[in-house]
C-alpha cells in the first residue's frame, strides 16, 4: 500500500472520508499527538488499529468527536461536576473516561463498560471530524512503545505503506498526549497526566485525584503500565542535581567513538558548554511542545540520549516527567 501524506483541505477530507466509511485508517492530526483514526462503530476497523500499531489487545481507546456532536449519545454524564469540565476545557486536550452507553464498538474499549471521550481543538481534525460527523477512535499514530508523533512525517516514518493516507496538519501544537481524567465518581482522577494540569482541573472541581499505580494492581487506565514513548537507540535519565554524573557518561560514549547527545531544558543546557544538545526550549509549554520532536530528532543521530530531569513535578511538567520517566528511564 502507498501511504499518501495530504494537507487539510476540503478534497483530502473528503478523501479521508471516503477511506474511513469503507473501513480503513487515516493518520490525522490533533492539537496533541498524530493519531492513528478508524470508525469507532466499525469492529473489522478498530481490529486493524490494534494490528497496524502492534497494540496490546487489552489497551482501549480514545473516541474523538467535533465540537457540535452531542456526548450524550455516547456516554452517561453521572456527576455534575463533569458538565463543569466540558464547559472549561473542551474542545482541549483533555479526555474524559465515562460510563459507555455501548454506541461505540466493544473492541475499541476491550470489552470494558466505560469509554474515553476527547473533543480536539485542532482545526484541521474539527474539519475533518465534522465532515464524517461520527465517533473516530484514534490511538497516537505510533508503532507500539515508540515515541509519539507530533508532524505527519513522524507518522510516515513508522506507518509509511501500512495506511493510505495520513492528513498534514502541522507540528501539534501541544506536544504530549491529553490529560486523561476518569470522571466515573464523586471526585475526578488522572489516569494520565497532560497539559490541562491538576491545578486547572481543582480549580473546577475543588478536588482533583492522581491514580498510582503499584506493581501488580490492575490499572484502570492500562496504557501507563507499559513501557512507552521509547526512541530507538539508547537513552539515561539523570536529574539536575546528578549533571557531573551525565558529563562522566557523556565523556564514556565519546571517548568509545560513539556519538551522546545531551537533551534538557536552556537554562541547564549552559552546563553542558561544547557538547551535542537537544535543547527543550525553557517554558513548560515549549519542553512539551519540543519533547517528542526532540527524542525523534535524537535517535536519528545519537548513540545514547542523556535526558536531564525537570525542576518539579507540578502543573504541566507533571505530564513531561511522566513521559521522561518512560522514554528515557
Ligand atoms: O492526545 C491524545 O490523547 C492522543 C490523540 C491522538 O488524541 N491519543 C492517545 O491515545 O494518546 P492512546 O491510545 O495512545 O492513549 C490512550 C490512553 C491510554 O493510556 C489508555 O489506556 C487510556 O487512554 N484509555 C482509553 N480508554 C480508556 C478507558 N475506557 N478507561 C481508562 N483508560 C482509558
Ligand atoms: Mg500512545
């Protein structure tokens, strides 16, 4: 199969269109990441996400609507809070775990009795996700475990001749994957965190929860128990506080003929004078926006990435470490 990489525009929606009513995959952009879209209705569709990216049988995923679609045909708004959050942050990057009402096929949430909703702001993905005017699951348009993509080239460098079209919206503007919030009970709780942060959501609900997930638990959300976002070639993980032990494994790979690159935020990029820098950028916006891209740009010319913590854990850095942990940890 030829995978053809087209801009947003009306004939490529219709294009797109066309390929998902008879059953294929489209990779399309959103404010986040790449996603990988099929009907969400069709179960022969939703099979072939799973196979195309090598997904684990046993990972549900996130169904995409336009602005306009009426949620309640899909889910079941159980607290009063939750109406609160749509009206705040969508269309956004937030996702949103509630009970199914079964419109979306059981392969797509293997076989579980709730169903991640997402409402994309990008306008490109609004455009695209009118036109068809139906429910579209969309895993990231990655192979399995390998890092996101955030511009369709990503996409076409780990899908290319798997799909027949991929939709070309830009670099995301966000850069990592929603928030995705279970709002099953009385206070609402991050499976995964992203860039509408803890703090943003407190400030709607008054509570906010973290899942933590210990080894052996069943996961509500079994996407983060998998090793994830990984680049492929070699990559470490130091904090802030360990930078002589980073120069000490840097030296260690230049000195075997091999070729480390260094990947932190600016201002901690002037530690490491003279050396080969996948520089971050310095707010927690622009490392989230620049993450992917980065660890992408990296693995095609680095032996090792050395990755160099975040000052904290809060607000949206929360999302950066969790990905820094599992691409690079
Ligand atoms: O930004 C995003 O969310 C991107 C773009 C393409 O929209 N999509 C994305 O999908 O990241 P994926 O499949 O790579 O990650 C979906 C995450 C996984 O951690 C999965 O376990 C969780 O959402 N998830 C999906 N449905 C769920 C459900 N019913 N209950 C709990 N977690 C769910
Ligand atoms: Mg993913």
């Amino acid at each position: 199969m030829q995978t053809k990489i087209l801009p947003v525009n009306v004939e490529s929606v219709e294009k797109a269109k066309q390929i998902w009513l008879d059953g294929g995959l489209i990779g399309m952009p959103t404010e986040t990441v790449y996603g990988l879209g099929a009907v969400a209705t069709n179960p022969e569709a939703v099979k072939k996400i799973f196979e195309v990216k090598g997904r684990p049988s046993d990972n549900p995923l996130i169904a995409h609507v336009h602005k306009d679609y009426n949620l309640d045909t899909l889910v079941y708004v159980e607290h009063d809070y939750v109406n609160n959050l749509i009206k705040a942050f969508m269309p956004g990057p937030l996702t949103l775990v509630m009970k199914s009402k079964g419109v979306v096929c059981s392969e797509a949430v293997c076989g579980g009795d709730t169903l991640a909703v997402r409402m994309p702001s990008h306008v490109g993905c609004q455009q695209l996700l009118k036109a068809v005017d139906m429910p579209i699951v969309a895993p990231s348009a990655n192979i399995s475990k390998h890092t996101s993509p955030v511009t369709a080239m990503h996409v076409y460098n780990d899908l290319n001749g798997k799909i027949p079209l991929i939709l070309d919206g830009g670099k995301c503007s966000g850069g990592i994957e929603s928030t995705v919030l279970d709002v099953t009970e009385s206070v609402p709780r991050i499976l995964r965190a992203g860039l509408i942060t803890k703090e943003m959501i407190e400030s709607i609900t008054g509570e906010c929860l973290i899942a933590e997930h210990k080894e052996g638990d069943k996961v509500k959300s079994p996407g983060v128990k998998y090793r994830h976002y990984r680049p492929k070639c070699e990559t470490a993980l130091f904090s802030e506080e360990q930078i002589e032990k980073a120069i000490e494994l840097y030296n260690e790979y230049e000195n075997a003929g091999k070729t480390p690159y260094i990947m932190c935020r600016t201002t901690v990029s002037k530690a490491f004078d003279g050396k080969n820098i996948l520089d971050l950028g310095e707010t927690p916006e622009q490392i989230a926006y620049n993450l992917y891209d980065k660890l992408l740009e990296g693995e095609t010319k680095a032996q090792i990435i050395i990755a160099i913590s975040m000052p904290s854990e809060k607000g949206v850095y929360m999302g950066i470490m969790n990905r820094l942990r599992k691409s690079c940890g």
